[in-house]
C-alpha cells in the first residue's frame, strides 16, 4: 500500500508574489502539478495534498484533478509539522508514505519509481533521495556511512562551517515506513534556528534510514525563488527538446525554442528558431515551423508550414502554408491546401480545401467554400457593435481587393465581387456583385485659376534667430 503527500502549505516567502509558490507556472504546468505527475504511474492508494498558504486557491487550481484528498494545515510551522497532519486522515494506515516537497519540480518517474524499490527491498524505515550538489547552499545536509546509513539530517542554516562543507544534500523527497513515522512525528521540537517542526529531524529517530544518492544532481533542484524557477524552467526545456530531437523532430537552434509536455511532433518536423509551443499542440509529420512563430493549443496536419506566425487554439489540415505574419486565432478551421499570406487574421471561420486568403484580410465568423480566392484587403464586417454575424462565401468565388462583406450575409458559389465593393445584401451563385460608386472622368479638366496661383505661392521665408 501507497500513500504520495505533497507538501504545498508554504508561503514561498522568497518568491516575492502574490501566487502561492507551487502555483508557479512551470514549462506550461504549475509547480504542484508537474509534482504531482512525477508520482502518477506509481498509482498510489492515496493521494494526499497539505496546503495552508492561500489554501482554497490551490484546492481551485487542481479541481480537475479527481481522487486528491486536501489536508489543511494552519498555521504553517515546518515540513514535520505539515506531515503530523496526516495523523488523522492516515489513522490505521499500515503501508508506505512517500513525501515529494511541492517545490522540486524536475524529478523523473523512473527517479521515483527506483526510491520506492530500493526501500522496500531493504525494508528501511526510511529512504530518501540525495545528490552531490556543486553548490548545497539552503539545503539540508544528509549525513551518511558509506553503505548508505543515515545518521540524520541538518539544515543548511543550521550546520557549523565543518558541517557545511558536506555535499551530500538532502532532496526534501522520502518515502517512509508509515506506522514508524507516526510514532515519532509527535516527538518533533522546534529547537532549531527557524523555530519550526522539522521533517529531517524525523530521519535520525528512525532506524534503519537509508539514502538513494541520484546521479543527475538536476533532479533534486527546489525553487525557493525566481532565479531558480528559470533554472528549472531551463532544465526542463532541454529535456523536452531532447526527447523530441530523439524522436525525430530537427531544431535549428535548439536553445531559441521553447515547448510544453503537451505538445506532440510527428516525424521530420522542422523547427526554425524562435518558435514558441505552449499547451497541448499536435504537429503533424513533414511540418516546418518557423522561424519566429507561436503555436498554443494548435492542432496541424502533415506538411504544414507556418512562417512567422502565431496559431492558437486552430486547427490547420495538410499542405497548408500559413505566413508570414499571419494570426489563426480560436476557432480557425482550414482544410487541406490552403494559402494564408501577410497580415491576415481570421478567428472563428471554416475555410474550405485549396481556399487562398493571401493578404490584409480578416475573416472572422466566417463559411469559405472550397478554391474560394479571398482578393487582398477583403474584411468580413462580423460585427455591427452589438452581436457577431456570419458571413458565408460559396466554393469557387473569389473578392475583389478592398471588399467589405457586411455580415450577415451569403455569396453562393462561383461569385465574382469586384474590387472596392461593400457588400450588405446576399449574392446568388454565379453572379458578378459590384457595391461601389461609379467612376466619374471628366475631360480636359483644369484646376481653379485663384487655387492654382495659391499653390504656386513660396511660404513666407522663416525670420532670422534673434
Ligand atoms: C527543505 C528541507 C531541506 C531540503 C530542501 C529540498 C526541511 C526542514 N528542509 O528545505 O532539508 O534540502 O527542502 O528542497 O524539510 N511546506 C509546508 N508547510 C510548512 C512549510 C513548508 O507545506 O509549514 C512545504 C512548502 O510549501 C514546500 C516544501 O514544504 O513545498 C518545502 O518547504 P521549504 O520551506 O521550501 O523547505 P526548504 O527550506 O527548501
Ligand atoms: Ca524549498
């Protein structure tokens, strides 16, 4: 049996922010979250989250997470403190705790996995996680014999300088053996510099503890504060870039990108620098990105190409090309073959197979039949200041430069609209629809005689600087 508690009463003090600290974003997750995960393949009886420091904030933030058991802890008064809450909701437990610290966001499953083994084959009353840090400074210090022996732990603020020099670092993750813990939670005293309940303090109480020394000191990194978020934040980009290099994606400059867990390459996409993908994006195979683009929540097909250019919550099909500078904002929904060029933004519209809408357009709340031509400069006008209406134009048609399609309105297929019309009535299939004043040409026109001699007068000359 398997208890998981994460530890995310604390404030966060030295975030400097208004967020709880495990509410931090994180490589498109927040901090609480990406923990949380570390731990799910495991599939834990019980899932238990200690929160305290704008505690309903947190609760809200993971409420689509089903099955977690929020335990309050209030006031906050050390790590041993946050765990002596589980006494009552983990009365009668007989199997194993293990305690992930919400602040330790790039642990691996596997990491996890390997901890939990290790203890229960040699049958510790505690095993925790430690690495050789190049810099331990903040964390508490893991005092051990060579065979992995933990004689207890001590807090970086609370070591004498000998005891500092100790690299052996405590990662704040520990799996224990819980009817031993509740034992001694209670004999915990706050006779430390902090004046807090210390969960290391825990360690030298229960025998045997061991330790499980990680070999990627990366792992174990906490955020206490902005300079190490972007640390890990850092670390967690490469990660996501290698295991999509590996899989097959080329990135011309790897360290110009950045991705989330929830995005997914096909195969042979390549990606140009400065491109950005956040939430959950799904790129097909044979797809360029780039340079210079941002992709949240996209979903592309095969051989899609997206120049400079920024897609949200927009699906595109294949062989389309997007950009430069365009914008496919929530809703956009194009078939295969289509062409979308410099400065178009089009929200909310369905555009059919082969369909061009290459230049300064907008479309919005829009119905595109297939090879429709959408001339540069046509807007559909969706919106008359109090509702959006829709605009539908019929396959085959195509607009003229500078239309306006006053919405709501429908072109059948095939139609022609010339140049500079502002359309507000529906158009029947297979017609021409012009909406312009007529031209007006007046022969041997000269200009006025008293205007002309006006124009050819010289500005009076600037006076001298006094
Ligand atoms: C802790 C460990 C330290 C370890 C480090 C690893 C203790 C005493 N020290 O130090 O040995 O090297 O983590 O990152 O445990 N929290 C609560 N309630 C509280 C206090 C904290 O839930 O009353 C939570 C925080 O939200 C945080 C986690 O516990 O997620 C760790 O707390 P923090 O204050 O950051 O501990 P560290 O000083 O980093
Ligand atoms: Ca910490």
């Amino acid at each position: 049996m398997l208890a998981v508690a994460v530890l995310a009463a604390g404030k966060g003090t030295r975030m400097k922010s208004e967020l709880p600290k495990v509410l931090q974003p994180i490589a498109g997750a927040t901090l609480v979250e990406r923990v949380l995960s570390s731990c799910e393949a495991l599939e834990p009886e019980r899932r238990l989250l200690i929160v305290g420091h704008q505690a309903e904030r947190v609760e809200h933030s993971l409420a689509a997470h089903s099955g977690l058991e929020f335990v309050l802890q209030q006031p906050q008064r050390g790590t041993g403190h946050a765990v002596q809450q589980l006494l009552e909701p983990l009365a009668g437990f007989q199997g194993d705790l293990l305690v992930l610290n919400g602040d330790v966001p790039l642990l691996r499953p596997q990491t996890i996995a390997e901890l939990v083994e290790r203890h229960r084959a040699s049958g510790s009353a505690v095993t925790l996680l430690s690495a050789r840090l190049a810099d331990p400074t903040g964390y508490g210090r893991v005092f051990a014999d060579g065979a992995g022996n933990v004689s207890g732990i001590i807090e970086h603020r609370d070591c004498t300088d000998a005891q500092r020099d100790n690299t052996l670092t405590n990662a704040g993750i520990y799996i224990f053996n819980w009817p031993k813990l509740a034992a001694v939670l209670p004999q915990l005293r706050a006779d430390n510099d902090q004046g807090e309940l210390y969960l290391t303090d825990t360690v030298a109480l229960l025998r045997p503890a061991m330790h499980l020394e990680v070999a990627d000191p990366d792992e174990i990194n906490g955020i206490n504060d902005r300079l190490q978020l972007a640390q890990c934040e850092a670390v967690l980009q490469q990660r996501l870039r290698q295991h999509w290099m590996r899989e097959g994606v080329t990135f011309v400059d790897p360290a110009s990108c950045t991705l989330s867990d929830r995005t997914v390459f096909g195969r042979d996409v390549l990606v140009e620098p400065g491109c950005h993908f956040r939430g959950a994006n799904q790129i097909g195979d044979g797809c360029h990105i780039g340079p210079g683009s941002l992709l949240e929540n996209a979903h592309l097909g095969r051989n899609v190409e997206v120049l400079y250019s920024v897609v949200r919550e927009a699906r595109v099909a294949d062989d389309c090309a997007i950009g430069p500078f365009a914008q496919l904002r929530p809703g956009a929904d194009l078939a295969a073959d289509c062409r979308v060029g410099n400065f178009v933004e089009i929200k909310k519209s369905r555009i059919g197979a082969g369909s061009k809408v290459n230049h300064l357009s907008y479309i919005g709340d829009a119905e595109l039949g297939e090879q429709v031509n959408v001339g540069a400069g046509t807007i559909t006008a969706n919106y008359d200041g109090v509702a959006k209406h829709r605009t539908v134009i019929g396959s085959g048609s195509k607009t003229g430069a500078n239309s306006v399609l006053v919405a709501p309105i429908e072109l059948g297929a095939n139609v022609t609209v010339a140049a500079g019309s502002t359309l507000t009535k529906d158009v029947p299939a297979g017609s021409l629809a012009l909406g312009r004043a007529r031209q007006l040409v007046k022969q041997n026109w000269q200009p006025r005689q008293d205007a002309a001699d006006a124009a050819a007068t010289p500005p009076a000359a600037a006076p001298e600087p006094r």
